[in-house]
C-alpha cells in the first residue's frame, strides 16, 4: 500500500522535471496560431519526397499564411487552397512575411505550373512591398524555403499529392 505522504513527496520532486519537459514542448510547437501539419509527397517522373504542409483553406488562414514566422522546417511549407480557379493575375505578397520563400502554383489536381521566388518585404506599410503574381490559373499554392523546389529538382509538370503513400509507390532517386 502506497501512502499518500510518499506519493505526495513523489509529485514534489517530479514536479520540477515535468515544468521542464512540459515548457521544452512548448517551445519546440510550432507559432502559435500555426495550422495543423499534415503529411503530402511530392512526386516526379523518377522521385517523389515527403513533405510537411500545414493547409490554409479558410480566407483568414489563407490572409495569415506564415507572416510573422522565423523559421520554417526544411521539409515544411505551407499549401493554400482555393475554391474557385484563381486568375493568372492574382498575386501573392510578402508582407511581415519573414522567411524567402519558394511558391508554386498548382492546378485543382496538384500539378504545378508554375514555381515563383519571394523574398521578405521588411517595408512597414503593405502597400510598400512587392506582389508575385501567378502568371498562369491556379487553384492551390504551395510555400516552401526560399531555393527547396530547385534543389530537390521539381520544377513544372511535376504534383503535389496529399496522399502520403505517394511517396512510398515512386522510386527515390
């Protein structure tokens, strides 16, 4: 039989190493505010690469995006859904948008058709920062770091899969 004293006396000296494991899982969560991460591929003629993509589907997580984040994981971004077919003329910004940042321009089955470079606007009024406009019709966008497309060697006709077994069924290279 356990007293209640020991127990207690146990709880006091846990107590100061879960403060510490608890606020480490604190810090190591994403920013506040961040979407729920979801696993993707995307996939090549001979690769396909899992990817981290959190999805902003809603006008105000889509208004968001990652503006004021720090930092983004290597194999992170994040896909912006639309409903209707976006203009070639719609644009992006990087306003308060801290990270370079690669977008590609999806259509509604994920295949990319186009692939834009972004840098950080550190300008203080929105209307002072630089817009990228798609160039092509779009119904998805997805934000990767600054450079992941080319390096990973994914550039036009290549797709975005949200199915995670993608990347098992497609020979790595």
């Amino acid at each position: 039989m356990i007293s209640i004293r020991s127990s207690v006396s146990s709880i006091r000296l846990l107590a100061p190493i879960l403060g510490l494991l608890f606020s480490g899982c604190l810090l190591a969560r994403p920013d506040p505010g961040s979407l729920p991460v979801q696993q993707a591929c995307l996939v090549a003629a001979e690769q396909a690469t899992p990817i981290r993509i959190e999805i902003a589907r809603t006008p105000a997580q889509r208004s968001r995006g990652l503006m004021q984040r720090a930092w983004l994981a290597p194999d992170a971004g994040m896909l912006f859904v639309y409903r209707d077919q976006r203009r070639a003329d719609h644009s992006f910004w990087m306003y308060q948008t801290l990270i370079p940042l690669d977008i590609a321009y999806l259509d509604r089955d994920g295949v990319i058709l186009n692939i834009r470079q972004m840098t950080p606007c550190p300008a203080e009024q929105a209307k002072d920062c630089p817009t990228y406009a798609a160039g092509v019709p779009y119904y998805l966008a997805l934000e990767m770091n600054l450079g992941y497309f080319d390096n990973h060697g994914f550039e036009a006709g290549d797709r975005l899969s949200l199915d995670p077994s993608d990347c098992r069924s497609v020979p790595s290279g």
